[in-house]
C-alpha cells in the first residue's frame, strides 16, 4: 500500500472531488480516485444547442459504445505527477486517462491499472453538446467516469486526439535492451567545452552517450577518460525508461546510484539511437 494523500480532480459539473488516496486496491475500487478526466477539464458545460449538429445524442452515445469493444491501452508517458496513459482503437487516440503516480511508480503499473479497469468492462455515459462536438463520459465498471471520447456532432464520426504512435516495444523491453548493450560500452574520445569534458560512450562504432565531467577534478583530458573508465568498469545499470513520443530515455546509473547518462531508443524498432554529433 502506498501512502495517503488527498489529490483534487476536476468534474464536469464543475465540483471537485476531493478522494483519499490510499494504495492500489482502494483505486480500483473506487474509481473516480483512480483517474481523471484526461485532457477534457471543464469549469462548465456551456451551451446545450448547437448550429449544424446532424446526429443526436443518442446516436453519439452509440458510436462509442460500438468502439469500445476495439479500445486498447498504450504505453503511458510521465506529465507532473502523473501518467498519462493513451487509449486506441485502431485508427488513433481517441482519448487519454491520467494515473497518479501514487497509484503507479512505473509505466508497466499504469498500464496495468488501466488494462485491468477496461477487462473488467467500460461503458458510454450520457454525452453532453459543446458547439458542435459531443463529449461522451467512459464509465468504468463502477459507473464512475473515467475520461471522456469525443464525438463529432455534424459526421458522427469518433475524434482522435492523436494518430496512433504504434510503438513495437514496451518499457521492459526497451530496459532489457539497453542493460544488455551496456556490457559492450567502450569510451570513445573526449572534447572540451567551458569548464568541462565530454565524454562520448559507444556501443560498436556508435556514440550512444556523453558524460560531463568538470575539470576540477580532472583538470586533463586523460584524467575524465580514466575516470570514465573506471566507472564503467565498476559497473553501470539501466534504469526506469521514459517515453516521450516514440522515444524511451532510458537513465544510464553508475554503481554509486548516480544518474550519469541517458540512452536513447526508437519505440517503433527497439534500437538504440545514435547521440547527436558535437560540434566545436
């Protein structure tokens, strides 16, 4: 179980809802204290007609429980304290919910959090007309909404947040990967910037990664290749990946625990990306 906390959250109504944090289980079962409302924060509703609106609500209503059966959940990403975590239905993004990272220390737990919430069913609430689009609320399997899809009220048509990033690999994976190639890092060549070394680490012919070294402690260059050297040698771990888009950062940590590095890795292939080359 992890910590308490109160964390507030925004409703379409525009009352908040102040639940108690307090672990795993608790979330689940009480679900408006497991998410929010992804991207859709409302203060108020506005008007209830709208011009040029050709389907009703019923029928916006409709188009979404016919995709819920094809949602899917993608690889969260880390936003403030939070995850935010996508769901797709083949064509794109057709929404976004929101685990705190009290619920969650790692992407494969939000992931899991909300695979789990859509086993055990979600359901179309009653959409509310903005304009010309019709917000419809997913409701989780306790009846308490969990994040909103959007419908468009002139074609019917569900709206994508985004087009699908269709990332191959998972954080895991993208972990497995990098701790294996850290056993074939070498140091390459040193280059001086103000008051500092930078240190290119490679994997084969490429350079994966720099460490920064200042130059009091190493006032040559010899002496932040050796120093790098030595790390190395002692040992250097991967840590927990970060998606951003269709990039991991993987945190590269020496034996001191100290983050040193970060590695890079394409989300759609799985490989390892190539660090930018310096320029003096």
């Amino acid at each position: 179980m992890y910590s308490q906390s109160r964390e507030r959250y925004a409703n379409p109504s525009g009352q908040a809802i102040m639940p108690l944090m307090n672990g795993w289980n608790q979330m689940l079962t009480f679900g408006k204290n497991l998410f929010t409302h992804g991207n859709y924060r409302f203060s108020h509703w506005g008007p209830g007609m709208s011009e040029n609106v050709t389907i009703t609500s019923a029928q916006a209503k409709s188009a979404v429980e016919a995709d819920i059966p094809n949602l899917k959940v993608g690889t969260p990403s880390s936003f403030r304290l939070s995850w935010i975590v996508p769901i797709e239905d083949g064509e794109g993004i057709v929404t976004m919910i929101r685990v705190s990272h009290v619920t969650a220390n790692t992407t494969d737990q939000a992931k899991t959090v909300v695979t789990d919430s859509l086993a055990k069913g979600w359901t179309a609430g009653t959409p509310k007309l903005v304009r010309t689009v019709y917000y419809v609320p997913l409701l989780d399997s306790s009846n308490k909404t969990i994040s909103y899809v959007r419908v468009d009220g002139r074609s019917g048509n569900i709206m994508l947040t985004s087009s699908s990033p269709t990332l191959a690999v998972t954080s895991a994976q993208v972990k497995t990967t990098v701790s294996n190639a850290i056993k074939n890092f070498t140091v390459g060549a040193v280059k001086e910037r103000v008051g500092t070394w930078i240190v290119s680490i490679k994997d084969g012919d490429k350079t994966v990664m720099t460490v920064i070294l200042g130059k009091i402690n190493t006032p040559k260059s010899e002496d932040a290749v050796n120093a790098v050297k030595s790390s190395l040698e002692k040992g250097w771990t991967a840590g927990e990946p970060k998606q951003q888009r269709s990039v991991y950062n993987v945190p590269i940590i020496d034996s001191n625990g100290d983050t040193i590095g970060n590695i890079r890795v394409n989300g759609r292939t799985g490989d390892i990306l190539g660090f930018p080359s310096m320029h003096r």
